[in-house]
C-alpha cells in the first residue's frame, strides 16, 4: 500500500463507515448461532459486498479435541401465560431464546417454567443472551421486569427448532499480494442481533477487505468469517499445513461503541503485529489500553494456543465483558453508530499501511552525513520547503538505516509518526541515499 493509496482510502472512511452501518442493519434481525442456515443467510448478504467463499465442515468432524456439533435451526419460540397472552415472542427478539434450544411442545406450571427463565435483575429492561451449544438443553431468556409480572398457573411453551446432522458453515476472502507471507484478520459469525459484539468485527472486516481488495499489497491477506471458537479450531485443523505464511494477524471485535481503544497482545507479546499496533495508538493522541495476553476471550486463544503461537492480537474499543450492554439486548443499533465504526476501521487501515510499509534500509553514504543540499533535501523539493519534522526524520533515518533498524523502529525512537518517516524514506530512496535491505 504506497501513500497515496493511504490517503486516497482514508478520505473515503465517512463513505465506508455509513456502509459498514447500512450492512450491520441488514444483518441484526439473523439468529445467527454457531451452525445453521442463519449463518448461510448472513454470508448471502455479505456477498452484496464481497465476493466470500463459503466451506461447509459436516457435524462429526473431529477437529484437534472438537467435534463439529449438530447443525441447529430455529423458526419460532414463544410462552403463552394462562390468560392466552404471548408473553415471549421469539420473533420480537432473537434473543427470547436460548441459543441452541431443542425442540419443545408442552404445557407446564410456573414454578416449573421458571427453571427455565433466564434473566438479569441487575439491569431489569434487558434481556440476556445465553447459549447451550454443547449440552441439548432449552430455556428462555427475558427481561427481570417481564420476570416479576409473571402469574401463577400453566403456561403453554413452544420452540420450533431442529438439531440434526448437517454441517458447520464459516467464510473466507483471500487477496493475494506480491509475496506469500499472509496478515490473518479474523471475525465471528455466530452471534443473533448483537452489534458490538460482534456485528461490527463482521462489518469492519468485510469493508476492509472490500477495499483493500482494489490495491496494490505486499502482503497477501486471509480473511475469516467464522462461529466463535469451534470456527477457528475447525479452520486451523484444516488449514494446519499453511499456517507457517501466517505473519501477523488480528481478531476483529467490539468496534462500534463509543469507548476507547483497548489492545490485547499476542502471546508473544512483542511481535511485529503487538509494536506496530501500539505505535498507531500512541500517535493516535487519545487515550488507549494495553493488555498482556491471556487465555480466554475470543478467537485469538485459538490461534495463539502453544501448538501454534501466532502472531495474533486483538483490537477492539470496549473490551468484551467491560460494558454493560455486553451480550444483551441493549446491545443494538442504538448503541453503535457510524462514527465510531469510522474511528475504528481507520485505525485497521492504519495498521495495515505499517505492516505493509515497515522494511529495514541501507544508508547508501554512511560515513559522516551526506550533503542534504545539494540534493534539495535540506531547503527545497520540488519548489517546496522540507519542513523541521522532515528534516529530522531524514536524518533520524540516515542514521539508523544499517540494516538493523526498521522504519518502525525508527518511528519509534524518533517520536516521529510513521507517516512521516515512510514520506522522508522514500524523498532518500528517490535521491540514491537509501535502499532497502534484503
């Protein structure tokens, strides 16, 4: 990615922004789950905007210490009290149901009924989002207030759903660059009407992709849309054999609240993905949260665990778990918004324009400073002053170009933004003072 391009994709992140809002909107009505034709139908409308492949891993499929589950689908749920009121209704929110619920058909009391209400007395107007994947269960989830209104007496419940052999579904788009060196960058699929998590890593990660896909890269890039955990176990078993062109990698989630930027490492800790995008968000100039790795939280656990140790990290704003409409239904359109997802995407471009840029050079004249102008780097280029912040990147440059530094390196010990150093790099390799070091 050269610097115009750079430019050029970041004056149109307002544009990319209202339509990463525009899909987020078609995609929240899906009851999105880990297996089933929700997740089939999210890829469809995906594809309006980029052209992901679909790969289909039948139920049985045993992937490290997995096996694929049963595939679940689910047309309607609802619980009618004994005045013939429908007092939970599944198509009024996805999230009515427990995710993964089997099918039921009966009547029974309250008292019974309500081992299987799920709710949240501490936030009384929401309603929870639960899931039993791996256990053939079913339950309810709904708000403590619809919770307290209940009566006494028998109650009809019905959940129209299937939980039979059939396949897990996840999404992959590939750009190819100049090498075979991959940046891995990841999303999950399998959440219903959620939309920071993780409705916005979906968005971001296609918009990104959509128009990375226009440019010219050095690096080749592999993007995933796949269920949470087992998507990403069944991915690296299958895919075991390739993950050695996997260079850098982010998992995308949690973009589109108004919070703060938070980054958790990899478990490397200090691999080239945990500087470069540190040195983003320390020139940033806003306020930004560094975490060490650890072993829960989303996908990166998987591609980070000790049989693969990738170089792999998570940005997000507000970490999952730390705000308070986090896997509820308060976490809607109302609690994202356009300017957020712009925040964020522009700091994933940013990113990728380091990785794509950072390389180590050679100071071509390295014994005492070469004469900066007669080469119309010190006064002029082009008819146009070199400012003080170019100058001393130029030098700052030409002093640690020995083969040992990168342009990251330098960013970072100069105090100087990347940018900057990149535009300096290339004033010296256009007068022969620089080449890159192979």
């Amino acid at each position: 990615m050269k610097l115009d391009d750079f430019t050029k994709i970041l004056s149109e992140v307002d544009n990319i922004s209202q339509e990463m809002y525009q899909l987020m909107k078609d995609l929240y009505p899906l009851c999105r789950s880990i297996t089933g034709n929700n997740v089939r139908k999210t890829h469809e409308i995906i594809r309006k905007h980029l052209e992901i492949q679909s790969y289909e891993v039948p139920t049985g499929t045993e992937v490290y210490d997995w096996v694929i589950p049963k595939e679940w689908n689910i047309n309607d749920a609802y619980v009618i009290d004994p005045t013939g009121k429908k007092i939970i209704d599944f198509k009024k929110s996805n999230l009515h149901i427990v995710n993964y619920s089997i099918p039921v058909k009966k009547k029974i009391f309250l008292t019974e009924l309500k081992k299987k209400l799920h709710t949240l007395p501490k936030q009384p107007d929401s309603i929870p989002y639960l899931t039993s994947y791996y256990s053939e269960d079913w339950g309810f989830c709904l708000t403590h207030n619809q919770f307290l209104e209940l009566i006494d007496g028998e109650y009809e419940i019905v959940i129209d759903s299937s939980l039979d052999d059939g396949h897990l579904t996840y999404g992959e788009y590939f750009i190819k660059g100049k090498t075979e060196n991959e940046i891995l960058i990841t999303c999950y699929t399998c959440h219903p009407s959620l939309c920071n998590d993780n409705l916005s890593g979906v968005t971001l990660v296609t918009f990104l992709a959509k128009y990375l896909s226009k440019l010219s890269l050095n690096y080749s890039y592999r993007f995933l849309f796949i269920p949470e955990t087992i998507g990403a176990i069944a991915w690296l078993s299958i895919n075991e054999k390739n993950t050695f062109k996997i260079k850098h990698g982010l998992v995308a989630t949690c973009l589109g609240d108004s919070g703060s930027f938070t980054y958790k490492k990899s478990r490397r800790g200090n691999a080239e993905i945990d500087q470069v995008v540190i040195n983003v968000l320390q020139n940033s100039n806003s306020k930004f949260t560094l975490l060490d790795f650890f072993p829960s939280g989303s996908d990166e656990r998987q591609f980070c665990s000790p049989g693969f140790n990738l170089p792999v990290g998570s940005l997000m704003k507000t970490m999952y778990g730390k705000f308070d409409e986090y896997h509820t239904s308060a976490d809607n359109l109302e609690f994202v918004n356009a300017n957020n997802l712009k925040d964020s995407i522009t700091k994933y471009i940013e990113i990728i324009f380091v990785l794509e840029n950072n390389a180590k050079f050679l100071n071509l004249i390295p014994k005492c400073e070469p004469q900066l102008s007669k080469r119309g780097l010190y006064d002029t280029l082009g008819g146009q002053k070199v400012n003080d912040l170019t100058k001393n990147a130029i030098q700052w440059i030409l002093n640690l170009s020995d083969g040992e530094n990168s342009l990251l390196d330098i960013s970072n010990k100069s105090g100087i933004n990347f940018n900057i150093i990149v535009n300096a790099a290339n004033m010296l390799i256009q007068k022969n003072l620089l080449q890159k070091h192979i």
